[in-house]
C-alpha cells in the first residue's frame, strides 16, 4: 500500500467529516447530502467547508480522536459560527413557539432562557420584545382592519383591531391591538382607541377602510377618521332577516317550533323516546336544534332539524305513553306550518350561504357584497307562484330590508369599497349585477382614481441605482418631450380601456392569483386593486379573535394585565391562514348563469 493511500486512510478513520462524502477515484469525494464532488488532496478542509455552508443544519466536530477529551468550553469554542441565515430561522422558531404555547413577550428577555441560548447558540443574539414586534410590521401601501368590542367573564371590556392586507398575491391578516375599554363606549372614545392604534402601528395613509357592526357609536366614530367606513355584510344581513321574522306570522311559527324544541330539552322521556323512534324509522341519531335569538341562522338549523325529524317527533308527541294529550295538543304543530317549514329552508339556506362566503379572512370578499346581494334580491327573495302568505311576506320584508340597508340603486354608492373592489374583481367587472347608469358611475369612479395614481416612472424618477449614479431625470424630461406630454397620459388611458376588455374569468378562480399575472401589464391598476381587495366584507376576523381571548383572558392567563391580553392574542392570531375558497356557496347563489 502507497503512503499516499495509508494517508488517506488515516485521515477516513480520525475525521468525522467522512461520514458526509465517499472517495472517489481520480482524486474526488461525492457530498452524500447534495452528491457534489469535490476535489481532494489529502485535506478534509474543502469538506468541512462544503457542509458548512452549503448544510446549514449538519454540525461537524472535531477529530473523532479528540472529541471525547473536548472540555465544554472547548465544544463551544471549536462550533461553527452561526450564519444570519441560521439566525433567521431560530428567531423565527422562537416567535413561533411564542405564538404556539401562548408565552408572554418577555420570555425572550428571561435570564433562564438567554442562559440556554447562550450554550446551545454562543454566537446567537437572543431578540428583544421590540425585534419580535418589529416582525409583524407590515410592508405594504394599503391595509384595511376591522374592529369589535366584547366582554371576557371578568366583565373587561375589550376592543380588538385586525388588520388586512395583499402581499405577493395572497391575503395576509394581522391582530394589531386588543385594549381594555375603562371608560365609556362613546363614538369619541371609540374613534381615538382606534386613530391611537393606527399611529402606533404607522398606518396613518395606508388604511383604506374600517369594517364595523351596525352600533350606533361605531358607525359614528368611523364617520369622523379619514378612512371609509364600511358596514359588516353579515350584520347587515341579519339585521335584515331579523327583520322578516318580526312578522307576525313568522313570529308565531318561530314561537312554536322553540316551544317544541324546548319540550324535549328539558324531558328526558322525551329524548329517550325520540331515540328510539329514530331507530325504528332508519332516522339520523340527530339531537333537536333550539333557536338562539341573537343568531338568525339558529333558526334555519331549528327548521332544517325539524323537517329531518317530522315524522320522529311526531310519533313522540302522538305516544301517549310519553306525552300527555294536553301537551300533545299544544306542542304539535299544524300541516300549514310543517309546509311553511319546508318552503322556508332553501330560502333560509341561501342567506346562510350568503353569509358563509363573505366571512372569509383569506379569500377577497368585500367584492361579492353586491353580486351577493343582487342574487339575493333577483333570485331567492323573488315571489314566486307557490308562496304561502307567511312566505311571501318573509321575503318581501327581507329583500326591502336589504335594500333600505345597501341602497343599491343609490349612484352616490358608486364610489363604496365594495362596488369598487367589485369592478376591480375580474370576476364581477362586468358589473351586469348593477343597473346601466351605476355601472357608468362605478367605472367613471375607476378612471377617477386611476388617474390620480402616480405613474411608475414618477415613482421611479431620481432614484440611486446599486453602484451610486442616479437616475437620469434629465433623459426622461428630453424623451417626454419628444414625444409628446400627452403621451404617457394615452397609455394610461390604454391600460384601463384593456382592463374592461380583458374577459371575466371563472367563479371559482382566485382573483389575486389573475393579478399577480397581470400586475406587469396594469401596474397601475394593480395597485389600486390592492387598495380595495384586501377589505374583508365582514367584521368576523375581530369577533374570531374572541375564541382565542376568552382561552388567554379566561383560563390560561386569569391574572394576566390587558397589556399582555393584547401581546398574546396578537403573536397567537398572526399566523397566516392558507387560502381556502368559499366559492361553492355561489354556485348555488347565483347559479351556473351568472359566469
């Protein structure tokens, strides 16, 4: 055997960087890990540099001969530095766990932890509550938020800001804030808790509107800041059905059915009955569902309930075994209700549906207020020749309602974030969901806006370039003038006369998706269209916070200061959502007709 190879085998046998690469002939080694080939000379220090920086997470040690004499200053001295792409991710790492276990910010500036760091990460710098918050700031030119207050079983009353916005294509949401409210609830108070947050975050130009419920003092508070108010689609809606059940005769029916359902909530003969009746008849094991007056939708989950278990609850009732006849007599209900109940349920269904797909925090929504809206009024809360009296006075309340609320035919709307956004969704901007002169006004609006846009090159002009020189402001003057001033201007004009020839794309395509492919060509289009897609059309990402905030307010953290009821809730709801489509519900809304 030569020297040269009773080196080499030397060298295999004492340097743990082997178990990374095999030898090759022709003076080579392959990488295991990437299978790259190296040269060697009877040196592993080209190795060891390999896994250093091109395997960030292998750890190499020192010779195999000498590593059970390493003394722990030693193993920590002899450690390969740590790289900012490694710093990056164990901060990372540690924000998450923040997030995940619901720890308070200050547990990065605790002595046992930076004690961990400092063996397990030496040349790591342990992040501060400042760095950690700085990680949420938000590097965008338009956001909107929403907001709501509540109350945790202490009786602390809470308001929480949530924040929305488009980068690279997707929907992004953020907590920003939830604040104790001590003093009290006025349209003042309201509006400076909500100019402070936006202060503090440095969102003074960037919001574009505020999604609220229907409470007098927020709607006010909203009416004196800079930004739009706008109405939660949701709320908005309920109002409106809250509406069609104020009828008398729905009233009645509504009365009846919670009379029934209660009957079987509270006898447990009843239920035990219910069971086995459900077992006779081949019927779901379904509980009965009671109504809940501060949730409309109870409603049609009680009716949907009561039609899958007519027959059930109706051999329960007719039992005399079970019920008494005088009890019979008073929870039993009439044919004309059982009917009512069953022409109610595919109307009740497509509101509920309506919902559903505008409470999206992921998916654009805020543009299909009006094609929602519209199909709602033109489509299933249309009398038709079947209806009962109690049918059709429900619709004819609802739609009335919703039209009171929304003002459709109302051309001052024209310049709304909704009607805006939708012309700006190249799934709605056809906008045939509105009558001719709205479409005109919403469109007018468009180029209004667009036009007071800066263009790319106004944006660009004067800038520095990489190696120091700046921008010749001077060439750009000379070519706009032999062009001609006017010629930039008719470009303009060109982008958006595309745009509305460009054909609607499918329902259940992602808008933002379809702009990411064309911000290269509309680039000024685009960024308008981020300004107002990013608006949610409801004000559920405050009220979704409340689940999170009642486990930190009310179990995890009982003696925790507002202060750090806001800090967690913010780090444990600022994980980004993946997209999901709720676009199934408009299938059945609008129908196959509307693409």
């Amino acid at each position: 055997m030569s020297v040269m190879a009773n080196s080499k085998m030397t060298t295999r046998k004492t340097s743990k960087v082997w178990d990374y690469f095999e030898l090759e002939g022709n003076g080579k080694v392959v990488c295991k890990l990437c299978n790259v080939k190296l040269a060697y000379n009877n040196s592993t220090g080209a190795m060891r540099n390999h896994i250093q920086y091109r395997h960030v997470g292998v750890r190499l040690d020192l010779e195999a001969g000498q590593s059970q004499q390493m003394s722990i200053t030693s193993f920590t001295t002899t450690r390969r530095r740590c790289d900012p792409v490694r710093a990056e991710k164990i901060t990372e790492l540690i924000s998450e766990m923040i997030s995940r276990d619901l720890l308070p910010l200050s547990f990065v500036e605790g002595e046992g932890f930076r004690k961990l760091m400092d063996f397990v990460e030496p040349e790591y710098r342990v992040p501060g509550r400042k760095m950690i918050t700085s990680r949420l700031e938000l590097k965008t030119d338009y956001v909107a938020i929403t907001t709501d207050c509540w109350t945790s079983l202490k009786t602390e009353a809470y308001m929480t800001i949530t924040c929305h916005f488009i980068i690279e294509g997707e929907l992004k949401s953020s907590v920003i804030q939830t604040r104790t409210l001590d003093e009290r609830h006025t349209a003042e108070n309201l509006a400076e808790h909500l100019r402070t947050a936006i202060s503090n975050w440095g969102l003074n130009s960037k919001v574009t509107a505020c999604v609220h419920d229907n409470a007098s003092n927020i709607v006010l508070a909203n009416k004196d800041l800079e930004w739009e108010s706008v109405a939660c689609f949701a709320h908005t809606l309920q109002l409106a059905v809250t509406d069609g059940f104020k009828a008398n005769t729905m009233t009645r029916l509504i009365g009846a059915c919670t009379r029934l359902m209660s009957h079987f909530h509270h006898s447990t003969v009843a239920t035990v009955a219910l069971k086995k009746k459900q077992e006779q008849q081949a019927l779901p094991q379904h509980t009965l569902i009671q109504s809940c007056k501060t949730r409309w939708n109870s409603v049609s989950d009680m009716f949907a309930r009561l039609h899958e278990q007519r027959w059930a609850v109706a051999a329960v009732l007719s039992d005399r075994s079970v019920t008494k006849l005088s009890d019979a007599r008073s929870l039993e209900l009439s044919d004309e209700n059982w009917m009512t109940i069953e022409t109610m349920l595919p109307i009740l269904e497509s509101l509920k549906s309506a919902t559903t797909a505008l409470c999206s925090e992921t998916y654009v929504s805020v543009s299909m207020v009006f094609p929602v809206t519209m199909s709602l009024l033109n489509r299933h809360l249309c009398p038709a020749a079947g209806d009962s009296n109690k049918v059709a006075e429900f619709k004819g309340t609802v739609a009335a309602s919703l039209e009171r609320r929304i003002s459709t035919l109302d051309t001052e709307k024209a310049g709304s974030a909704a009607l805006l956004a939708s012309a700006l969704d190249p799934r709605h901007k056809h906008l045939s969901f509105l009558q001719v002169d709205m479409q005109q006004a919403v469109r007018d609006k468009i180029a209004s806006l667009y036009q007071s846009l800066p263009s790319n090159d106004d944006e660009n002009s004067g800038t520095v370039n990489e190696d120091g020189t700046s921008t010749p402001k001077q060439k750009k003057i000379c070519l706009s003038a032999f062009f001609g001033y006017d010629y930039g201007e008719s470009m303009n004009e060109d982008e958006l006369e595309l745009y509305w020839k460009e054909p609607s794309i499918p329902l259940n395509e992602d808008p933002l998706r379809w702009w990411c492919g064309m911000s290269r060509r509309f680039p000024k289009l685009y960024r308008l269209a981020c300004r107002y897609l990013c608006v949610p059309a409801t004000s559920v990402p405050s009220e979704r916070v409340f689940s999170s905030a009642g486990i930190i307010v009310n179990r995890l953290r009982s003696r925790l200061s507002p202060d750090h009821v806001d800090m967690l809730i913010s780090l444990n709801k600022n994980a980004w959502s993946n997209v999901c489509s709720s676009l199934f519900f408009f299938f059945f809304i609008y129908g196959s007709s509307y693409i």
